[in-house]
C-alpha cells in the first residue's frame, strides 16, 4: 500500500497504517522512528543488574552472561561510534576518560601476558571473560561521564541506583524473615542459572538468616548497599518536601537496615569507613542528629532481630578462632610465591581461577598475582582519581547540593578500596557494576559543574557541608599575627 492514496470512500484507517498531517502517503506505525537515549540504556543496565538474580545468565556465555553485561558492551560500541563522529563526545578536558582508557589498556596488557606463557585451556577462557567483562564496565563509566548532559539526568540515574539498592535491600529483608526467596521464582526465557543459587545461609549460634538478596553472594550484598547508602543520605536531606521526601527516606531505612543482615564484617566495616567520610563535611549539629538517629535506629534493630547485633560484634572479637581469617593469613605464602615468580606484569589478569589455584578472598591479593604491580597500581588508581575528582567538586562547586554530592561520591571511594582488601571485590558484577556508575558520575559531575584544578575554594558553609577546615589558612592566621605583634608593642611602650 506504500505510495497509494487513501479513497475517498474510505470510512476506516488501518490499525497498523497512518497517514501523517499534510501527506498523502499511508506509513507503517511500527516502523516510526524512536530515539534511545543515553540515560534510558543505562537505567536498563541498572535494573537488569539489580533486579535480575546474579546466577541468571545467557546460556553458554557463562559468567559473563547476565544481561547487563551485554548492556555495557553495547554501550562500549556506541560510544566508540560517538568518538569516531565530530563534536560528539563533550569537549574539554576529563580526566575520567584517560583514566578509563589507561585501565582498559593494563587489562589488555595483562591479557597478552597471559597468553604468552601458553595458558591451558581454563585459564584462556577466564581471562577472555574477564576481559569482555572488563570492556562492559568501562563502557558503562564512559557512557556516564560522556553521555549525561545535565545535572537532571545525573540524579536521575543515581536516583535509580538508590532506588534500585532499596528494592534489593527489600528481598534482602524478606528472606531474613523467611517470608520469601523471591529469586526462586524470577524465571526468564533464555536465561538459565549459572550454578546454584547461594540462597539464605546461617550464621552465630542463633542460627541467623544470612542473606543475599539479588546479589550473586551475602557479603557483596551487605558491601554494595554500604557503598550506596551515602548517596541515599544525599538525596534524602536535599528532597523536597511532600511524598519525594517520604520516598527518600524510605530507601535509607531500608538499606541502612538490610546491610547487617548480610552478617558479614566487610560489609560493616565499608558502611562505617564510607558514613565517617560523609560525615566529616558536615556541621557539628548535623553530625549530633545524624549519630542520635543511627543510635536510636540501632536500638530498635537490636529489639527486632535480637541476637544479631551480638553476632556481627564476635566477628570482630573472635578473630583468632574465624576460619575465614585464617585463611586469609594462610593465603599470604602462596601470594609471595606467585609475585617473586612474576611481579610486574603478573600471570595474566583474570587467569588466577579457584579451580587451578586457591581461592584469593582479596582483590588486592588476586590482582597482585594476575596483574603484578602494574595491575595493583590500575586498581588503586581506579579509586584513587575519582576519589580527588569528587573532592574537588565538594570543595570548588558553587552550590552546597553540588558539594554535598561531590563528597558523597567521594566516600564511595575509599570504602571500596577497604571492601577489596577483605573480599574478591571484583568477582562480583554488582560491585563492580556500582561502582563504574559511581566513577563515571564523578566524571559527569566534575564537567557539569565545571570545576577547574585551580577554581577558587568555596570557603562558605552551611546546614549540610561545613566550611573547609584549612580554608584561607593564611589569612585567618594574618590577623592574629598582627594582633601579636600590636600587643608586643604596645607592651614595649608601656616598659620603663
């Protein structure tokens, strides 16, 4: 029918035909032009790996299967095709693309060392996943930092990742319950499980749901909601009032109080590094409020699940006695061996598998070993950049929002190097996932604010982010030196 006029006699149009205003051609309705935006595949991204279990994966593809991973490759593609296009990618220096390039190019190099020492045939195909695995994520940071065009888009997608760490948190809760395992009963077409679901497990003498959630383990689930809880905090005090504000709130209740359900001390020990890095810009009133709420929200936790809280504590206490810990000690003479054997470029990244080696229950170790020092500098620099990036952003952006998001982004940092030394951090996809979400929003959020290295320092507080504590340090010192050395005068005046 394409081409022919509609007659007159004609009293109907075609369901899947239309004729558009001042034409007279008929055009199929299905085959309108729809755009995909930047935001909208990683708000997909988001929930295919929040929402979907861990174990669920294309078939045949293995661990590298989840959905969201074939997400971020597909995002890797399109913004290679952007940099390919003029005035596409956003102008200006970002420090964030050369660090994400840096990172891709030592995994590409631990890739060639692998195959150089002739691996079998188990070791090549972990290194290949790791490797797809690894172009996904820096996919997703990119199409972050480069994709988002406004601070409303920004919120909006670290809004989904908080919402999103709430609905996980929430199946979390649910299971420790007994009420549910809603993952037994997420099935989708042409995904299978992997292996196993980890299911709820038990931990302490009371026998205590130790839970997971989504997540593809307990301690990943209690680590990645300690990572997001700052940026809950964040858009819970800057809400505006009325139902958005509830809402907010509301996520922070619930992942705030699913993270000790995971009865894991990684987790414990990331939520409290990551609140004492947010709580040092604010004012003293606000750290008072802050601490008297979470210690009133402690005591309720410990009169609904009593007995939990005492368990989390001995595995602190009862170090000595905690097979996990031994381990982790005994693992260190094997780590020596493999570093002394290759300690600049290591074994190959991606090819020190449990099935040949141990299993290394440290990123910082396993990196060691697969990446050598080269790979461990890569690492660290991967937190360490975005860390100082959003720093600047709490210190040189123009509004206290701005700062305040800054530092919230800023405490993910470091609590993620902490989480890695206690746990194979990057052996989960939803760590790894949050936490390219959260290095690319640090990219975004230095180049819509337009901070510059040598910007001038934003010395006025507020309710939320307090002055910075040297700011202007000479010329507060200025006048108390001249007030010195006006008293010793004035004393030398007044002698005999």
């Amino acid at each position: 029918m394409r081409g022919t006029r509609r007659p007159e006699s004609l009293d109907f149009e075609p369901v899947l035909l239309r004729r558009p205003a001042g034409a007279g051609e008929w055009r199929p309705v299905l085959l309108r032009r729809r755009r995909i935006s930047t935001l909208g595949l990683l708000v997909v991204f988001l929930v295919l790996q929040f929402l979907i279990p861990a174990r669920l994966v294309i078939g045949g593809l293995g661990s590298v299967g989840r959905p969201s991973v074939a997400v971020g490759i597909l995002l890797a593609f399109l913004w290679c095709v952007w940099m390919r296009r003029p005035q596409r990618l956003p102008g200006g220096r970002q420090p964030v693309r050369w660090l994400l390039a840096a990172y891709l190019v030592v995994q590409l190099i631990g890739y060639a060392v692998g195959y150089d020492r002739l691996l079998p045939q188990v070791e090549a195909n972990a290194a290949g996943r790791w490797l797809i695995f690894s172009i996904a994520m820096v996919g997703v940071a990119l199409a972050v930092t480069d994709g988002l065009v406004s601070r409303r888009q920004l919120d909006t997608l670290l809004h989904t990742l908080v919402g999103l760490a709430a609905a996980m948190a929430s199946v979390g809760i649910l299971q420790f319950f007994r009420i549910v395992d809603l993952t037994r009963y997420i099935r989708i077409p042409g995904l299978r499980h992997n292996s196993a679901l980890i299911g709820v497990g038990a931990r302490g003498d009371g026998e205590f749901a130790r839970v997971a959630g989504t997540a593809n383990h307990y301690i990943e689930f209690g680590v990645v909601l300690a990572l997001v809880l700052p940026l809950a905090l964040h858009y819970a005090f800057f809400a505006p009032p009325g139902r958005a504000r509830v809402l907010h709130w509301g996520s922070v209740v619930l992942i705030a109080s699913a993270i000790p359900l995971s009865i894991s001390r990684s987790a414990m020990l990331t939520v409290a590094a990551s609140m004492i890095l947010l709580g040092v810009v604010w004012p003293w009133r606000r750290r008072y409020n802050v601490l008297v709420v979470a210690l009133v929200g402690t005591a309720v936790f410990h009169l609904v699940n009593r007995g939990v809280l005492g368990t989390i504590r001995s595995l602190f206490t009862n170090l000595d006695n905690d097979p996990s810990v031994q381990n982790r000690i005994a693992d260190q003479g094997f780590v020596q061996r493999m570093f002394e054997a290759r300690p600049w470029l290591g074994r190959g990244a991606g090819t020190v598998i449990p099935e040949r080696y141990i299993l290394l229950d440290n990123q910082l170790y396993g990196t060691l070993v697969g990446g050598g020092v080269l790979g461990v500098v890569a690492l660290l620099a991967l937190f360490v950049v975005p860390y100082f990036l959003a720093r600047s952003v709490r210190l040189r952006a123009t509004s206290e929002e701005a700062r305040h998001l800054g530092q919230a982004l800023a405490a993910v940092f470091p609590a993620g190097v902490l989480a890695s030394g206690t746990f194979d951090s990057f052996g989960f996809a939803t760590f790894v996932g949050t936490t390219f979400i959260c290095v690319g929003a640090v990219g975004a959020l230095w180049r819509l604010e337009g901070i510059a290295r040598r910007g001038p320092v934003q010395g006025h507080g507020g309710p939320y982010v307090a002055t910075p504590l040297f700011f202007d340090v000479a010329g507060r010192l200025r006048p108390a030196g001249e007030r010195s050395r006006s008293e010793a005068a004035s004393t030398q005046k007044v002698a005999p």
